[in-house]
C-alpha cells in the first residue's frame, strides 16, 4: 500500500513533522520529500522517446532520460497481431525484463536510461503448455476448476453429462497464468465429463486432455 501524510510547517526544526518521519522509518516505509518527489517527476516529464522505425518485427528507438528521472521504466506489448516479444536490447546488450498484464494486456518492464533501443519480436506459434488441473467439488452443486499454463492466455472449460457431448461451457477471456472456472447448476449425483482450453493472444489454443479425449 501506499501511505501519503501531508504537513505544513513554519519552522525548523519541526517537532510534529520529525516525529512522522521518524514513525515512517521505524517501519521501512520510504520518506521522500517534496522536492524530490516534484524533481523526480520533472526527470520523468522530460524523459522521451524518439527515432522510432519498424522493420522486419524489429522495433528501433532512441530513449534520452533526464538526469533526474531515477529509475526510470519503460514498457513495451509482449504480444503484437500474432507476434511476440523475443529480446530487447539497449546498446547491443541484451536487458532483463519482467512482465505484468495491465487490463488484459501484457507488457515486458526494462530499465530505461539513455540508450539506442532494439525489440525483436517473432511469429508466434506455441501454444500454452497446460499444467495442474484440479478439481473441487461442492455440496451446493459448483465446481471450481483450475489449471496453470507457463504464457498469459484465456481460459475456457466445456463440460457434459456425457462423454461424447460437452454441449456446456464457462470461460473468462482475462489472460493470466493462473485459471479458474467456476460451474454452476451442476446436478447433484450426475457424473460431468470436461476439458479445459486455454488461447494465447496469438490465437495459439491447448486443450487438456487433448480432442476427443475426455477424463
């Protein structure tokens, strides 16, 4: 969480406000002030990109970071039509990247200082690799189903009473790694039969188990 106390003072020094700077640190919550706060987002403001080309699923650009702006971050789509980010690379050396899906897209997070820029990225073809299915039960006639894949992709279960007809199904089209499906209005005593599917945002789709076959 974040924590935001906002004092005005006269004097220095001033008790009150040592003491709320002092309370902070006992707890490992970062101080910064004022002024650094608004020298920070001026670095930030003054931060740009430029020289942008894409060419051959490579993307090109120029980054000129202000001297204030520690830290600074950029941010870029891992998935792209039916692309996906391979590599970035600042200066001919390869950068580390973390990701994070932002209102159901996902982006790759690198450091940004001052530097000439490349991001490749490359036809995308593997579907998600589908991991731990578990199922739980419940008395009120649900079942929650879950299941991981090792890429963000969409989730889907269709299910029936039979094995060669699972005419039903339940699906959240947020990608993520970690799936759950509930199904509801199941018929207490009845044996369900299902198949869980997951689409990446290439549209590279995996079932498990794999058509026909059900559990």
């Amino acid at each position: 969480g974040v924590f935001c106390a906002n004092m005005h003072t006269d004097i220095f020094p001033a008790v009150a406000s040592n003491l709320i700077v002092s309370s902070a640190l006992s707890r490992n919550i970062p101080v910064v002030s004022a002024k650094q706060m608004l020298d920070w987002v001026d670095g930030r403001n003054n931060s740009y990109f430029s020289s942008y080309t894409w060419a051959n699923s490579t993307l090109t650009f120029t980054v000129t970071a202000d001297a204030r702006a520690l830290n600074i971050k950029a941010m870029l789509p891992v998935a792209v039509n039916n692309l996906r980010l391979i590599s970035i690379s600042r200066n001919s050396a390869l950068l580390t990247t973390t990701t994070e899906v932002i209102k159901g897209v996902e982006y790759a997070f690198f450091d940004a200082p001052s530097g000439s820029y490349e991001a490749v990225y490359a036809l995308d073809v593997t579907p998600p690799v589908i991991s731990n299915i578990i199922v739980t039960t419940n008395a009120s006639g649900t079942a929650v189903i879950t299941w991981g894949t090792d890429e963000n992709a969409d989730s889907r279960v269709d299910f029936g009473v039979t094995q060669s007809t699972l005419d039903q199904n339940s699906s959240d089209i947020n990608i993520s790694t970690a799936h759950s499906i509930t199904l509801n209005n199941l018929i207490p005593g009845f044996t369900y039969y299902f198949r869980v599917s997951s689409t990446d945002p290439a549209s590279n789709l995996t079932t498990s188990p794999n058509s026909p076959a059900v559990p």
